[in-house]
C-alpha cells in the first residue's frame, strides 16, 4: 500500500443530476447554524471540549460542505488541558455584522463568549468572554434595524436549575458584553418542553425565534413571532417528524438564496453517527415558515430525503477531510484533540511526511482508562459505513508504550501495538466507562517491532529506524455501528480480532475515530509512534 491517499468519499449528499439526498453532512455537525454572505454559506457546530473547536464550514449550494476553520483553538480554562467530556462548547452561533463574522457560543460552566474573523478561511481572533455566568446557553445575537444589539439565550438546568426559558438581553453594538441581566421572553414548560437553541430574525415587521423543543431525539421546531421584540410571543410548530424516519428534526439556522429561496439546516440524533445534518425547503405561508414538505394539511412539515438542490450553478463534489499523508506543515481540518493540545504530543517536523506520536501520560487520572487520554487526535465518522486503516511505525522506550486505532465513546474498543516485558505485542483494549472498566486481550507477538534505541542511517541519509517496525490497524465500520477490528504487517493480509464491538455515543457526540500513542504510567517515556498515513474509504 502506497502513501497515496485515495478519493473515495465515505457519503456524497449531491447527487449530481440536480438534486441532493438527506443527510447533506453524515457526521456530527450538531447544533448547526448557518449564514449567507454574498454566494458563500458558512456553517458552524458544537464541538464541546474537543479541540481546536466549533468547526466552520464552507459551502456554495448548501450541499457540498467542507471544514475551512475552527473559531477556537483552545479553551482558556485549565480544566480543559484533560478531557471534558460533554462540557465545552455548545450550540454557537454565526452572523455577519458590519462587516465582520461573529461567532457566539457558551460553555455551561464558564459562560458566553465571542470571536470575530474578517475572513473566515484565514482564522478567528482571541476569544471575548462576553459574560460570566453558569447555565446560560445556546446563545444567538441580534441586530435591529435601529442598530440595537440584543442577545436571547436559553438555560441548562443542570447547571441552573431550571430550562424550557428562552431570555432575551440587551448587549453592547460590538457584541462584547450585555448591558443589563435581561428578561425572560418565553416559558415553554407546558407546550414547548426544553425549548432551547434559539436563532432571532426579523422579517416583515415580525421578530422571530426558531427554536428546538421535546428534546434531541423526538422533539420538533418550534417558531415563535412577535411584533415586539420582548414579546409576547405565539408559538407553532413548523417541523416534526410526521411519517418520516428522521427523528427529532430541529435546532439549526434558516438561510436564503441569492435567488429568494428559503432554506433550513438540522440536525438528525443518529445514536453512534451522532447529530448528522439535514437541509430543508422551507417556504412562507401567512407570516410562518413551513419546513420540509406539508404532508397531511395540518401547517407542520415533515422533511424530505431528497429535493432539488438550492443553488442551480454547478458545484464540485466537497465532502469534509478523512485521509490524511501528513505531509504538510499542519494537522488537516478533520482532526481534533480530545483535550486543549499541548506541543509535546505531536511533531509533524520531527520526520517529513509522517505525524509523530509521542508516547507518555498526560493524564490526571491515577491509573488513567484510554478514555482519560487527553493526546488522542480524533476525527468524526463521516458516514454509515466505511474502513479506517492507519499505517505506524513504532519505537517504544518504555515498557508499557502503545500506539494504535481507536473507535471511542462511552463505550470504546482499540487495537493497538505495545511494548511489554518481553517484546512487542498486539493487544486489543474494550472499555465502559460507566463501570469504569478496561479489558485487554493479548493477541500476540508483534512481528519485527524494534526499540527506539535500534537506530541506522536509512537511504536517505537522514539518522532513522530499522524499516520492519511497521504494522497496520484497521477498523471497518458497517451499518448500525458494528465494528470490526483487524491489523496487519505488511498491508495485504490482515488478522481480524474475533471480537465484536458496536459503537456507541459519546457526550452529546458520536462516536469517533482516534489514533494514540501513550504509556499508562510513565510521562517521560522516551518511546513514540510514527504514523506514515491514515486513509478512510467507502
């Protein structure tokens, strides 16, 4: 196998005779919002506390999608340097305002925060810590037409003791702080239950606020309109899931054409795959959008699985990053650290053309699970089903030195190479994290796998290892999130690990793919993991 990265693409929405299938993006981009400046369309989505975070997407047809930046690099808290899951940040979203783009979010402990970008492809500026508070989330600005900045936020009670309020506050013009505690605008207890994610509009004289209710998995999209921007507000729900198979169908951001068309992105909760993302028509009637198609004449649509697209002009095929030869100065848009990176995880310099893992633990856990792991780089799973191999070369120093693939969650399983008391050996880890618990198989000896002492000068002059220190580990992902684990020394002939693993759902996210190296207990190991390429194919 070269280090040739192949063009298969996991899942391609745009089915080029002029029509689009749902989902548009079969990854966990969840709580999207999105905006249109000119003929471009920028997206962003949670990313809690994996990092760089809150991912922005680029597209020109609101089919084709790919990942141009993250809003944050790191969050500025030191309990982020450790994985917290769950927690991070949530449900941001994006506007373009006197000219610049800005992006809000919360994290549910520390608050509400902002950055702004005057061009998006080229990165975003430090964060502004807009307000201090704990329990305010989900927050979307507003400009009116008299150049007043409002804010409206929802509430998590688990961190606020209460939820279902929608709150409105007024904020500064720059976005970069609120002027007073604000006022609640709408109680959704009885008709609206956890009523959250709220995006403010205004069109034809009305404000309105779209916004999920019901919860993630069986709620549906509420609108809400006033002539008042405090209110009061009527409610009707424009989005369910009817007969439909797309459950849950809500929190997103309503965007128009340059032609006048209305649009709306979603989300779909797909248990392993996460929140994937949907596009739906959306049409006015009476003052109230209807989303989706209206199947039964009951004012409420149902979405659709496949539509003509919303933008005529022909767009190439763009799909999100998978395959990665890591040979460029920068790790690709699809990776993310579990946990704020620290520069002593990683080099891409160390070696040309291959990411260099650097063994060691970097945990705070006493006697840390894999999912402890802050310095696992991760991706998304970007379809229902696929193969994910990595090729590594492995120079261990210590005993107790791993590298290798992961499918990680609440539940998690990896194949991985380590460095015992005699040798180098194949093991297969599974852990719950729940019952806080990690088992492990050895699977046998790994074949030629030398030290990081057992150095040469290789053909290219360069100070190098011995070449036999190489192994394969692949997980194939089938429908429903079955995954099937195996490894290889060569490339061609793999040993499948008789084990079975279903893939389940993280903190708030899917599942996802993670390559590693770590020691459990050593921190200074000098030992590390080569990683020549990674490759994602249908």
């Amino acid at each position: 196998m070269d280090k040739s990265i192949s063009s298969k693409w996991v899942w391609v929405s745009d089915l080029q005779d002029g029509t689009y299938r749902n989902p548009v993006l079969y990854a966990d981009y969840s709580d999207p919002d999105v905006i249109r400046v000119g003929g471009d369309f920028f997206m962003v989505a949670s990313s809690f506390s994996f990092m760089p975070g809150l991912p922005v997407l680029h597209s020109k047809d609101l089919v084709n999608w790919r990942v141009i930046s993250y809003a944050v690099q790191r969050l500025p808290f030191p309990n982020y340097n450790q994985p917290e899951y769950g927690k991070g940040v949530w449900a941001p979203s994006i506007r373009f305002h006197d000219n610049r783009f800005r992006v809000f979010f919360s994290t549910p402990d520390e608050g509400i925060f902002l950055t702004t970008s005057s061009d998006p492809f080229k990165g975003w500026e430090p964060l502004t810590h807009v307000k201090q508070t704990r329990g305010w989330i989900d927050p979307c600005p507003f400009w009116d037409d008299d150049g007043k900045a409002w804010l409206v936020n929802a509430f998590a009670k688990s961190r606020i003791g209460f939820k279902s309020i929608l709150h409105l506050s007024p904020m500064k013009p720059d976005g970069t702080a609120l002027l007073d505690e604000g006022v609640n605008i709408f109680d959704g207890t009885l008709k609206h239950p956890t009523i959250e994610g709220p995006k403010m509009y205004k069109r034809n004289g009305f404000y309105y606020i779209f916004a999920p209710a019901g919860g993630v998995k069986f709620g549906w999209q509420t609108v809400l309109r006033s002539k008042n921007i405090n209110g009061p507000y009527e409610d009707k729900i424009v989005l369910h899931q009817g007969g439909t198979d797309i459950n849950g169908p809500h929190q997103g951001g309503w965007v128009d054409t340059e032609a006048g068309g209305h649009w709306f992105i979603h989300f779909q909760d797909k248990d392993a795959y996460g929140r994937i993302t949907h596009l739906q028509p959306m049409r006015w009637v009476d003052d109230w959008p209807l989303i989706g198609e209206e199947l039964k004449e009951d004012g409420i649509g149902e979405p659709v699985q496949r539509y003509k697209k919303p933008v005529e002009v022909h767009c190439p095929v763009q799909v999100p990053e998978t395959s990665d030869s890591f040979e460029g100065e920068h790790l690709g848009m699809q990776w993310q650290w579990n946990a704020n990176p620290q520069p002593c995880w990683f080099s891409l310099k160390e070696r040309q053309g291959f990411l260099r893992l650097y063994n060691g633990n970097w945990s705070n856990v006493e006697k840390p699970l894999l999912y402890h792991t802050p310095n696992i780089l991760t991706q998304l799973f970007q379809g229902p089903a696929f193969s994910a191999c990595a090729k590594l070369r492995f120079y261990p120093a210590e005993t107790g030195d791993m590298a290798g693939l992961a499918v990680l969650g609440n539940e998690y399983a990896a194949v991985v190479i380590e460095r015992a008391s005699k040798g180098n050996r194949i093991v297969f880890l599974q852990g719950a994290v729940e019952r806080g618990i990690e088992t492990r198989e050895d699977l046998g000896e790994a074949e030629g796998a030398l030290s990081a002492r057992d150095k040469f000068s290789d053909n290219r002059g360069e100070m190098g290892f011995a070449s036999d220190n190489t192994v394969f580990f692949r997980v194939t992902v089938h429908e429903g999130g079955f995954c099937t684990f195996s490894y290889s020394f060569d490339g061609e002939c793999f040993i499948e690990v008789k084990h079975s693993f279903v893939a389940v759902p993280g903190a708030w996210v899917g599942a996802r793919l993670g390559i590693f190296a770590r020691n459990a207990q050593i921190t200074n190991s000098l030992g590390h993991a080569d990683f020549d390429w990674f490759r994602v194919e249908k």
